[in-house]
C-alpha cells in the first residue's frame, strides 16, 4: 500500500525546503570518461535538490560514514601534564541522507543495533538521531554481481523515514511513511498539485512494479541465506580459507567499503599547542596487526585465519549475535579487491564443498 | 551484543548524550613502586572517591592523554578499600607514558570492564591458583580476595612460574605467603641464577607439591600466557577436576573494552565482554582462544 504519490518536480521542492534545517547529503555522479564505469555516483552533501542524481545505481561508498565517520574525534584533552581535564565531543548536526537503496538500509540498522546495545555509543547515537533519512528502492540488480536477494535485502519497509519507489519512465514516485517525520515531511495537503494521494491505479501499478522487480533479481547463491549458518559451520577446516587467501594483500579494502563493517581503532592525536583528541578511525580485520598483541603474539597471523573471520561474522555470527543482517549482498567488497576474491564466489565454493562431503551423520 | 529489543528500529528517543562512553574518570596516583626493570606497582584512587566495585579478574582501561588508553587487569582484591593497584609493565606507547608518571599525577580510568572470576560460585570451595609470568597480577586479585575472606574457602594452593628470579612479580608478597599456614605457595623459575634457593623449571613441575586434592571441592584458576595454558590444562585435567570447576583468564588485543571495536575478538566471541575470564568449557569451544 501507498501513502502517496508525487512529481520528480515537487520531491525536489521538497528536498529544498529540508534544506532550510537540516545538511543534505546524497547521491551525486562523477563523471570520468577514463574510468569504468565512466559515470560512478559518491555521497556527498550538496546544496540544492537538482545536484542529486536519484536513479543513481549504487555508490561507491556505503552511507555508513555519514554516521561513523572514517576519522571522528570521541574526546578532546588538554595535555597538561599530570593533569585531568577532558570532555567528549558529540555531534548533532541535523542531515538528511537521501536516496538509501534497500540494501544500505538494512546495514544501517545493523549500525543501530551494534552501537546502541549493551554500552550505548552516545557519538554514533546523536548522529543516528539527527538523521533523515529518504530510502529510494531499486527496480532492478543496480549492477552485476549483488545478490542482495539472496540475502534477501533487495527490500525493506523499516528503518527510514520515507521510501520512494520510482514507479514509471516520467519520474513519478511512489511513498511510503515509515515515521512521523516523514510524513509531516511530503504531508500531501502542503501540495501545490504534485503530491497527491495514490489512487487504485497507482496501487496496481505498484503491484507490477513489485512483480517485475521478483523477477529482475537472479539468485546467485546456490542455497538459501538462513542455511548460511550450518554451512559455515562446516567449513571452518576448508582448505579454502588459506588456498584464496594467498593472493590477499591484507590492504582491508574490502573492510572499509563495506556497510556491515565498524570495527575500529582508537588513538590519541597531539596538537602543538597542548590539546588533542582521542580518535576513533575505521579499523579492517583484515590487516594484520588487527589482532597483534605488544610482546607479537599474533592471534590471527594468517591471512586465511583473517579471511575466515571476516566471512563467518559476514555469513553467520554478526546475525546470531544481532538477529539482523551481517552482509547485505552490495558486493562493495568484491569491487573493491584488486585480488579479486569474491564473498559471493567464496560462499559458493564453500557451499559446494560442504555438498560434496555430503549429510552429516 | 544480543539487539535488546528487535523491535526497535531507531535508537531510543529517551535520553541525551552529554557523556561519551569513552570518557575516562580522573584517579590519582597515590604510589608507585618498582618490582621488577620493566614492572611497577600503581596505587591509584579515583579522584570522586568512588570504589572500583570489581571483581577479581577484570580490568580497567588506563590513559595518559596524549599517548593512549591501554587495558590493564585490577590487581589489588575489592576487599582492600576504595585504593586499587595496578600491575604495569611498561612494552609500548601508553605503558611507557604510565611509567613517567609520580605520585599526584592523575590518569584516566574507565572500569571495571569484563567478566572476572564469579566469586560467590567459589565460595565453599578449595581454591587452586595457577599463574604464569605478568599474569600474577590479575592472579594477586583473587589471592588477596581468598585471604581476606578465608574463612569461606577451604584448603588454598597457588603455583607460579616465571621465566627468571628478576622477573618475578610481588617478590615480598610471595615471600609472606610462603610463610603463612593458610595458603600454600609454590614458585618455580625457568631459568635459575646463584641468588635462587628455589625450584627451577616449568610451572607444571610444581604439580608435584599438591597433596591429592578433592575433585568435587577444587575450583582451579589458570592465568597465563598462551603457551602455559595449553600445559597447565593437561594437568588439571589429568587430575579428573571437572571441567566446570576451571576458570581460564585469556588475552587479546583491546582498543574499546565495550564490546565495539571488534579488536579483542575470539571467533564470535568478544573477550573485553564476556571475559577476560571464561568457564573451561566456554573456552574449549572457541577454537581460536585455544589453538
Ligand atoms: C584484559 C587484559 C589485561 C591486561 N592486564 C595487564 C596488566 O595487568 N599488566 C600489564 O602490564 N599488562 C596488561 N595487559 C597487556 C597490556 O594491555 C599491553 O601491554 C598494553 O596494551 C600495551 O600498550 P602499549 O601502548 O604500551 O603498547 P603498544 O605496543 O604501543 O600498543 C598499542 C595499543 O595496542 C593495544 N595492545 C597492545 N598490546 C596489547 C595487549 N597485550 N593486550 C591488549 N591490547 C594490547 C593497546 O590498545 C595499546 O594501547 C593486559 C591486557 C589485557 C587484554
Ligand atoms: S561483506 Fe561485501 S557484500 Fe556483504 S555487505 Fe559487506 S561489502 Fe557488501
Ligand atoms: S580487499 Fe581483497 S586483497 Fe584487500 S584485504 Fe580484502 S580480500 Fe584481501
Ligand atoms: S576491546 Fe573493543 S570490542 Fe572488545
């Protein structure tokens, strides 16, 4: 069911008017004819609605270092010596985050459940907090190789504010509210004409929107995502680990482009005049000296072991710990390896090896 | 780590934030006292008065603004008063900074942090308290807390090892227990010089200074380096103590101490919550604690 439908026009009206209190950010193209593609799309913040481009097919970037930026500053010190004096740094500027793709949000939520449970994280919180965030659905795979449904990702009905399916060629969107904010936001009595209340047409279109897209998803795992767990169970031995492995170059890419990944480090930073902050900055599990000790013990050494525990938290112990997603298929990190091992290809041959050895007694 | 409730889609609407859980409390430090060339005892209080309130085995996270923040294990008992030591040794950045420091100088103290040693489940209990190397210190917790509530613990042994006579921690703490009839202390050295009366060889040659001990009543603490640990186990084991009554304090690197940074991660276990202290048989399912 819709909440509404409204004009190109008028989303980006309304956009601007968000833009008189709150910092926007989206999706904005880069074009260079160089690369491939030659058109690649970037969060960043913009000034003005028409910047956006919201058939954007995915970005580079997650959205994650809106809310946990890749270097934030937690604590700022006086460094005086012997001395105490310390206060915390939190930021509440209020964004809005517009053109989520499905996928991306379902990692966010993730992000929400990590940093408010047990120890709420009051830095991640008061971002999370002042965020707005407007989640575009994909009609279609944004490009090859996700299997985002497979992970079943590919939609979502929570943890935005509003969603906009775009429903046809002439830029026409369907809404759905899924906050208070988002619906005093394109409230559609506020409309000069280009939002209005969806109709039964509407609803069947949305019907086939909903369709076509089942059946624009291939699936690319050969077994579905809640077996995900009893097979990784079974191969923590696999000579894969170390066998792909080999050509990693432990550089943690793979860790910074994806959405489900927030491990970090923390480190003290000096300013000459005698201040300074305790830094938070994003941290990879891959690397090596993760997991290195003062003394050199190293409790994960080998890029296999590091491999392993990145693909069991991403395939099943992120979701036993959370109940929510630990990979959400964007296949960010596949992009990103110049070695070219695939999470995607990884579960597959993993999976296969399990068949091979056939039913557990 | 498990989500509260699943149904909450947005972080609560409740409270503000004015604190930060990465913000340090200020303690003073009140001693310091050289035990070893690179180790040095710290009293510390913290500057609001407060008592720790810790259990045996859990650790603080210690910073020098400017340096750092590292994890440090508690090694004075809850029972000694609001005043807590730490055994520190200085291998880095932040451990270096923390042995500049002099008495009145202030630190930062964010704790107690993890799981320790649960007590009351010892209590009734015959205590056996092996220890390796630095980890006497956390050890010393646990000691000092069974001598302080003695008449709740039956007979008490402890075994320690170091690599050599300079590197032993506590050396007058170990010389008075030695003498007391209510706990029975054995050290041993690997590697022994002229000045040393004692035994020398690995921890596990000290097995044969325990009487036979009972079972059923026998709680066992192993703290150690990796390396000790896998032959300490066969030994406890061997002497048919049940796996339940085996407490095992494990090490890892740690930046946040609260279960959000991912560094001290023991498969999907993460050790800055759940441990440092773990049943046996916790462990033994974790493969990458053990191997
Ligand atoms: C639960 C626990 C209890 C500990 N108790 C004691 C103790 O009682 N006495 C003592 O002397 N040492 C103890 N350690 C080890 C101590 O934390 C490290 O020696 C210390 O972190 C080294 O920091 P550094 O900055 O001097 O060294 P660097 O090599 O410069 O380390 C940089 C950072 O890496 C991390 N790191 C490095 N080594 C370790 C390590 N072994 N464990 C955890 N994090 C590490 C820390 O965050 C540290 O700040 C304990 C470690 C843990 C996990
Ligand atoms: S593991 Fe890879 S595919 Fe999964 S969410 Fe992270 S970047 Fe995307
Ligand atoms: S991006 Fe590729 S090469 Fe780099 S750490 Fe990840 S798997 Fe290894
Ligand atoms: S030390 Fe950060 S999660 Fe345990």
């Amino acid at each position: 069911m819709l909440d509404g439908i409204i004009s190109h026009q008028e989303l980006l009206r309304r956009i601007d008017a968000l833009r008189v209190e709150r910092r926007l950010i989206g999706p904005v193209a880069r074009v260079e004819p160089e690369c491939m593609p030659p058109v690649r799309y970037f969060y960043q913040p913009v000034e003005r609605a028409d910047e956006l481009a919201l058939d954007f097919t995915y970005c580079v970037q997650s959205p994650k270092a809106v809310l946990l930026p890749p270097a934030e500053p937690l604590l700022r010190f006086d460094r005086e010596s012997g001395k105490f004096r310390a206060g915390p740094v939190i930021d509440h500027t209020p964004t809005a985050l517009i053109g989520v793709h499905p996928c991306d949000v379902h990692a966010i939520e993730l992000l929400d459940a990590v940093f408010s449970n047990g120890n709420a994280d009051g830095h991640y919180l008061a971002r999370r907090r002042s965020l707005f965030i407007v989640a575009v659905d994909c009609p279609e795979p944004c490009t090859e190789g996700v299997f985002c449904r497979d992970m079943e990702t590919h939609e979502t009905d929570r943890g935005f504010d509003v969603i906009l399916y775009r429903l046809d060629a002439d830029r026409r969107y369907g809404v759905v509210f899924a906050s208070d904010a988002g619906r005093a936001w394109l409230n559609p009595s506020l409309s000069s004409g280009g939002m209005r209340t969806p109709n039964s047409d509407d609803e069947r279109t949305f019907i086939r929107y909903r369709q076509n897209k089942e059946r624009a998803f291939e699936p690319r795992l050969p077994m579905p995502r809640r077996e995900l767990p009893e097979m990784m169970a079974r191969s923590y031995d696999s000579l894969l680990w170390e066998a792909t492995a080999q050509r990693c170059y432990s550089c943690g890419s793979c860790n910074l482009a994806c959405p489900t990944c927030y491990c970090f480090d923390i480190r003290d930073e000096n300013e000459l005049n005698g201040g300074g902050c305790r830094l938070r900055e994003w941290d990879a599990c891959m690397a090596r000296d993760f997991a290195l000790v003062a003394g050199g013990h190293n409790f994960r050494a080998k890029p296999g072991q590091r491999l392993r525990h990145r693909l069991y938290r991403k395939a099943a112990w992120i979701e036993a710990q959370t109940g929510l997603h630990g990979c959400v298929g964007c296949a960010r990190c596949d992009r990103a390896c110049t070695a070219k091992i695939s999470i995607v290809e990884m579960l597959g041959q993993l999976a296969e090896e399990v068949q091979h050895a056939g039913t557990r007694p | 780590m498990r989500a509260r409730d699943p149904e909450t889609r947005r972080p609560a609407d409740t409270t503000d934030f004015p604190y930060s859980i990465y913000l340090p409390e200020a303690a003073r430090v009140l001693n310091v006292n050289p035990m070893t060339e690179l180790d040095s005892l710290f009293e510390l209080e913290l500057e609001s008065g407060r008592a720790l309130g810790h259990a045996p085995g859990q650790f603080v996270q210690v910073s020098v603004f400017g340096f750092g923040e590292c994890p440090i294990s508690i090694s004075s008992s809850p029972t000694r008063g609001p005043r807590f030591e730490l055994s520190i040794r200085r291998v880095g950045e932040v451990t270096n900074a923390l042995h500049r420091l002099r008495s009145g100088d202030s630190v930062g103290i964010r704790g107690p942090l993890g799981h320790g040693f649960d007590v009351r489940e010892l209590h009734g209990h015959d205590m056996l308290v092996i220890a390796g190397g630095c980890a006497l210190a956390p050890a010393r917790s646990l000691i000092q807390y069974v001598l302080d509530e003695r008449q709740r613990f039956g007979s008490f042994h402890v075994l320690y090892g170091a690599r050599s006579p300079n590197e032993l921690l506590f050396r007058d703490e170990l010389a008075r227990w030695g003498q007391r009839d209510d706990v029975h202390c054995h050290v041993i050295v690997d590697h022994a010089d002229e000045s040393w009366r004692g035994r020398a060889g690995v921890v596990t040659k000290l097995f044969d200074e325990l009487p036979e001990l009972d079972r059923e009543r026998t709680m066992v603490a192993v703290i150690g380096p990796p390396i000790m640990f896998r032959f300490v186990m066969l030994e406890v084991l061997a002497l048919g103590i049940p796996q339940n009554h085996v407490y095992c304090s494990i090490e890892r690197r740690m930046k946040c101490g609260i279960g959000k940074c991912g560094h001290c991660q023991a498969n999907d276990v993460y050790v800055c919550m759940e441990g440092p202290v773990f049943k046996y048989g916790r462990l033994k399912a974790l493969r990458e604690a053990i191997e």
